[in-house]
C-alpha cells in the first residue's frame, strides 16, 4: 500500500490495475478501525510505502514476526502458520453466507 493511494478522507484505498493480482483495478473501502491504524502509522523517511520498516522495501515477512514473537507468548500452542487465519476466517465467513 502506498499513501498516494490511500484516500484518507473518503477511507478508500485505491488499488492499481499493475499492483494487483488479477491486472484489474480495486477501490478497497476501508473501516474505522483499518483507517485508525493507518493514520497512525509514521511515514519512515518520507517512504511512500505505508507498511515498511525502514522506508525502502514493504514490510511482507509475517511468518519471521510470528515466530520472534507470537510463538514465544504463546508457548506450547501447536504448530500453525499465518496463512491459517485466512483460511479459518474464509471458512467461517461462508458458513455465514459471505463470500
């Protein structure tokens, strides 16, 4: 995501057909809560990217976090993996009729 897409006004982030996976372009309406964590972001070294963690490259490896960090809290959980939470949250999103 980068701030020139993000319409902080109107909270909407507009997606770019060569940004996206599909080629086509999205306009994603974002919540009170997405907007809440976005407006609160630092803008690192004037880095147009909205998630980075030094201003140069978009902050993507979720995994290594989980595993510095939510595995060492969690302790004893069983092995799961980021991409676990999407696939729970598609699952029960469908059994209450969401696509």
């Amino acid at each position: 995501m980068r701030w020139s897409e993000v319409d902080l006004i109107n909270k909407v982030w507009h997606l770019p057909a060569e940004r996206a996976k599909n080629s086509m372009a999205h306009i994603v309406h974002l919540s009170d809560f997405s907007m809440e964590i976005i407006v609160g972001l630092p803008q690192i070294n004037n880095s147009p990217l909205v998630f980075t963690m030094n201003g140069r490259q978009s902050f993507t490896n979720l995994d290594n976090l989980k595993r510095q960090r939510l595995d060492r809290l969690m302790g004893d959980m069983p092995h799961w993996q980021i991409r676990d939470l999407r696939r729970t949250a598609t699952t029960l999103m469908a059994e209450i009729g969401i696509a």
